[in-house]
C-alpha cells in the first residue's frame, strides 16, 4: 500500500515537474476579466519589488548589478545611482511610497556628477538619468529632481561641443568635457537626446538646450540620404554620415523613434515629414516575409540601400511595431480616432506578431534570444534561427512595448494575452535559483541562452528591466478605462520616462529648414565623400559574433579599413544579387528615382512650394473622399489642429 503511494506521488512528481519545466503558453483568445488583469498587473508589481528589495539589499547605490552573485559595481570613482534614478517614475507608477522616499534621499544626499571624474555615455545618461529625473519631475511637481536635471544637463552640454555640434560619444562629467569614440558617434544615440533637452528647454526657459539638440537634426538632415534611411555612425567633426550599414537595430533604432515622438512632443511638422520618409524608407528597403509563416520582419542594409537585404533582426528592432502604432493615430485608441492610418496600423500589427513568435517559437523557455535570422527559403522548416552567439536574453523591453501601444491603440486582447505569456517565462526562466548568491530572497537576472531548458543564466540586470520591461507590463495589465497614465498626453522617451507633450508658445519654434548645403567634405588622397566608405569588417562580422548593444559604443573605422574602403571603391564594386528582393529590382530604380524628383522638389522657391502644397491638399480631399474613412468620434487632441492639417498636406506618403 505504501510502496503503491510512493509509486502514485513519484508519477505526479515527475509530471509536475515535466510541466513546470514547459514555456508558458496562453490561448490569445482569452477574455480575462478586469479584475484578473488587475491581479496580474500586482504580479508585475511584486516581480518588480522582489528585483528591487534584492538591489536594495545588496547593490543599493552601485550603477551596476548582478543579481546571482548579489554583488553591485560602480562604473566610476563615485556611484551614479544609474539604476535608482532611472526607477524613480516606475516606483511612482506603482505607488511604491516606502521605495521612493529612499530613492529620492539617495538623489537628494548621495547624487553629486562632480564627483564622477569618469567618461560615461552622452546618450545613456541622457535617456536613463536626466529622462528619469524629468519624468519624475513631471509626475511629482518636485523642485529636487528638476534642480538634479539641470545641474546633470549642464554636465552633458559639454558632449555637444564639436565642430559640427553633432555630440560626442561619451562626457566626462566632472569636467564636462566630451569624448569622441574612434569610429565616430551613432546615428541612434545623438538623435535621441531632442525629447529630454526640449522638455528641459520648456521648463527652464533656457534656449541653448533647445539649439543644441535641435542643430543635430539640423546636419543630419543636411547629408540627404535617400528614402529617409540612415547609415548608423556619424562623424561629429564633419556631421556626416560614416559606413554604410542601415538598420533599425542596436545604433540605428531610436533615430526613427525620435523623428515620431519629436512630432508628438511639439507638434514640429518637420520631424512628421522626416518620420513618413523613412516609414517609407522602411517599407520599401528593410521589408521581408519569412518562410513558412510569413511573419513578416524588418532586414538590415549592410552595404546600402544598393546592396542586399541581410535576414537578421536584432531583438531591439522589436519597438518599431510600437512606433508604426503610435504613428497611425499619434496614440489615440481606433475606437475614437478620426485620423487612422490604416497601413502603419496593419504593419505595426505584422511586427507585433512576429515579434511575439521570437518569442512564443522558442521551445525551450517561450523566451526571445538578443538576434534572430529568419529563413526565407521554402526548403527550410523553421521561420528562424538562432546564432551561437545570439542566444542570451538580458530581459529587453521592445517586444512588450509593442504589445503595449498596440493592446493601447487597437484594443485587442490578444496583445494583453501575449504579453502575459512573455512576463510567466520571464518570471519562470529569469528567477534566480536558490542556493546562489548571499541569501535565497526571491530575484530575477538576465539568460545567457534561451534555447536550453533550464536556461543558463548571466549575472546581471540592466536598469531597464526595472524601468522598462516591468513598466510596459505593468501598463499593459492596467485598468482600461481609468489608466495611471494618458498616452494622449505624454510621449514615453526612448526608455519609458513620461514626458508631457507641450506647445512650444512663443519661446520656442522650429529654428531650421530642410533642404541645407550638401556636405562636401572629403578625406585626404580619396577625394571621396566619406559617406561612401564601405561598412568595417567589424560590423560586417557582427551577424557572426552576436550583436554589440548600442550601449557598448566599440564599433570602429579604422586607417586600414579606411584605405580599403577606398580602394574598393575605385573599383566599383559589383552589385551583388540580394539574398531577398522585397520588390522588384525595376520598381525600386523607379521609386528611387521619383525619391530623388521628391527632394529635388523640396529645393523649390516659396511660390513653387506653395503651388505645391495647393495641389497636396487638393489630393489630399480627393483621397480623403475616396476612401470613405470609418466614422469615428472626434476626441480633443493635445496637438493644434491646424498642424495637423498642415502636416497632412505637406506629406504625401508614397504609395507602395
Ligand atoms: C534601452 O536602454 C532603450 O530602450 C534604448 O533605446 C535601446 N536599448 C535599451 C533596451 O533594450
């Protein structure tokens, strides 16, 4: 009898176990009830403040932490207090009282960027620090935290310090000095600085913040890339574009964000215009489907626009089905917008799904790796594969950021349902076991491989965990008739920190015009525009060796690559079949072409312009008519009506 029990409870043992081990998985076609979401949106709550009670305990302070061996680092001679600063407005998110009043004592004794003799990333700091204490600003109404921007602002102007104005990599932030990186600074980082240092222009009255950032958008602009894409490193000495990768991964991702949420934040036509040339840009160049699903994803450019579509997409492209939906209705729920744009509303849904399947199609932990490559060919089983080296998960937010705008815009609880299933594995996998580490408290870490079950870990949580990942989630669960935040008011800069979306009044306008000098600086003995060196081999390598975070700031030119570059050049190098035509070779000589008519355009005298902008409205009206578009209840908008009608007729986006 009792060898029958034993026998009976090793069997159930065994099972659960066996389950236990199983990726989460849910029916998307769940309906939940509101108080079922509310009770997972308490579990995010508790994963977060088990990640935080356990960095408090062992880390508190120190800028970097390793949750296994529960041991924090500094990444200067004096704390940063990276993680705490960029948690102050998810602690408030989650009424988390006790946790911010110590968050706030360490900014208010503890915080002293004097002391940091040390270089740190100008865009990091921007968008964690001096984004955390503005949206902690912004939600508390507390003097500290926007004394603590300012005097940090101060600090990083010093990046923006080049010939060109175009900001240095990293700063010093004892001495405010700037420090340049060898292969130049990336696309992504000094175009993603403009939400922060305009908010802080608003607040201050202070006009330089406001040129300084606005003056990179300015010589960006000024090297007229085709289609609205950007090769991902830029020379701050000569403010052109360096290399000729393209792409909407790691040093390329939050150009593109920044140009829609520039828009959204003041109401700049400029940057709207900006935004729908490279969404067309996108669609056109960087589209594929893979096989046998057709999920479709977003590619890379390594040689150009010329060259052929690479297959791989790094998990960090995954935000862009964030953007598409904010761009279809600037964030406005579809069951009250009136101004839908329904073809960036079906791709932000395309890529919501295939990021989802990174995630889903992972048997071993229903986790995403860091890169995945996927298959377009029909001999091939899988819609993706995984590189050794690509396999690790630091709990990165950009797929639940997608769930979020979408479940958001679109109201669909598919989104909510999926977004679910991510945040058990994460929870599951990420936990570190007991037995590790100084105590067995309850903490989560990042994976070094998801394809393995159990995963191996890696020693370390990034801050986004905190105030990315567990925010998305947290807002996704939230109450959707009474949600804590209004998307309608706010932009959520590139790291999730609330900013408001304001007029700009009469101390602020858009200072700049498109359509500036082509530069034409050259380098010694090539006499070629330096926008045509050929990508390094280091970054042509990097679909082998697994990615380089846009953190990390270690991709180079150097003299060799450069004389190499140039010779190849001369001899005009052969254009490769691409390994995946999204279109027809023909239609896109054609469509580059009319890009090309486009800009010339542009270059029109104020008459022509104005005959120009006559005949979009004209069309625009005709479009509007044909379409016959859904009727919708009008709901007050935070932007002037008036730009948005200018904005419409201004942007013809091209028909695909
Ligand atoms: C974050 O720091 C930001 O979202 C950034 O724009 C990209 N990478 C990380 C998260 O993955």
């Amino acid at each position: 009898m009792l060898f029958k029990a034993f026998i009976a409870s090793l069997v159930l043992y065994t099972i659960l176990y066996i389950y236990s081990l199983l990726p989460s998985s849910t029916d998307s076609t769940d309906k939940p009830s509101p108080e079922a979401w509310e009770s997972r949106k308490l579990e995010v709550k508790q994963v977060f403040l088990d990640s935080w009670h356990d960095y408090a305990r062992h880390g508190w302070g120190k800028d970097v932490y390793q949750p296994v061996s529960q041991r924090g680092t500094d990444m200067g001679p004096a704390p940063l207090g990276w993680i705490i600063v960029d948690s102050l407005d998810v602690l408030q998110l989650m009424d988390c009282e006790k946790e911010f009043s110590d968050a706030k004592s360490w900014v208010q004794n503890d915080l002293d960027y004097d002391k940091f003799d040390h270089d740190v990333s100008t865009f990091e700091t921007t968008i964690r620090m001096l984004g955390g204490l503005l949206s902690t600003y912004y939600l508390t109404d507390d003097q500290l935290f926007l004394d603590k921007a300012i005097g940090l602002a101060e600090k990083l102007s010093g990046a923006f310090d080049s010939q060109t104005g175009i900001p240095y990599a990293s700063i010093n932030l004892h001495t405010g000095v700037g420090i340049p990186a060898r292969g130049g600074s990336s696309t992504a980082e000094v175009s993603t600085l403009q939400l922060e240092f305009k908010y802080l222009a608003k607040l201050t009255g202070k006009k330089s913040y406001w040129d300084q950032v606005e003056k990179v958008m300015k010589v960006l602009d000024d090297n007229h890339v085709n289609s609205g894409l950007v090769p991902i490193f830029v020379d701050p000495d000569t403010g052109m574009y360096r290399g000729e990768l393209i792409r909407l991964g790691s040093r390329g991702d939050s150009y593109y964000e920044y140009l829609l949420k520039q828009y959204l934040q003041t109401g700049e036509t400029v940057y709207l215009k900006m935004y729908q040339e490279s969404y067309a840009g996108i669609k056109k160049y960087l589209l594929n489907k893979s096989y046998p699903s057709g999920l479709t994803f977003i590619g890379e450019r390594p040689n150009g626009l010329t060259g052929p579509l690479d297959n791989k997409m790094d998990h960090l492209v995954c935000f862009a089905g964030g953007m598409f939906a904010l761009g279809a209705t600037d964030g406005v729920p579809i069951s009250i917008s009136d101004d839908i744009d329904y073809d960036q509303l079906d791709l932000a849904k395309e890529i919501g799904k295939t990021c989802y399947r990174m995630y889903h199609d992972v048997e071993a932990t229903g986790l995403a790796p860091e890169i995945v490559v996927f298959n377009t060919d029909s001999e091939k089983k899988e819609d993706f594969y995984i590189k050794a080296n690509d396999r690790h998960n630091l709990q990165r937010p950009e797929t639940v950021e997608t769930l979020y705008y979408l479940w958001k815009i679109t109201g669909d609880e598919k989104y909510r349902n999926w977004g679910y299933e991510i945040f058990k594995n994460f929870v599951h996998y990420g936990k570190v076991p007991a037995g590790r580490g100084k105590d067995d408290e309850i903490r989560y870490t990042s994976l070094g491989d998801v394809t393995v079950n159990p995963p191996k870990l890696r020693d370390n949580m990034e801050s986004f965990w905190l105030t990315e990942t567990l925010k998305y989630l947290y807002l996704l669960f939230d109450d959707e008739e009474n949600p804590k935040w209004d998307l309608n008011r706010i932009v959520l800069n590139t790291e999730a920190h609330p900013l408001p979306r304001f007029e700009m009044g009469s101390e602020f306008k858009t200072g700049w015009k498109r359509g500036g000098e082509q530069q034409k600086k050259t380098v010694e003995n090539g006499g070629l525009l330096r926008n045509d060196f050929r990508v390094s081999s280091k970054e042509k390598g990097s679909t082998e060796e697994g990615s380089k975070d846009s953190s990390s700031g270690d991709a180079q030119l150097d003299n060799k690559l450069v004389a190499e570059a140039m010779k190849e050049k001369k001899e005009i190098p052969e254009a490769k079949e691409p390994v995946a035509k999204p279109l027809d070779e023909q239609a896109k000589e054609v469509k580059a072409k009319a890009v090309v008519e486009e800009e010339e355009e542009e270059k029109k005298s104020p008459e022509e312009m104005a005959e120009r902008v006559a005949k979009n409205k004209e069309v625009a009206e005709k479009m509007k008519q044909e379409n016959e578009i859904p009727s919708a209840k009008k709901v007050a908008r935070p932007l002037d009506d008036q730009v948005r009608e200018i904005a419409a007729n201004e942007l013809p986006v091209e028909a695909e």
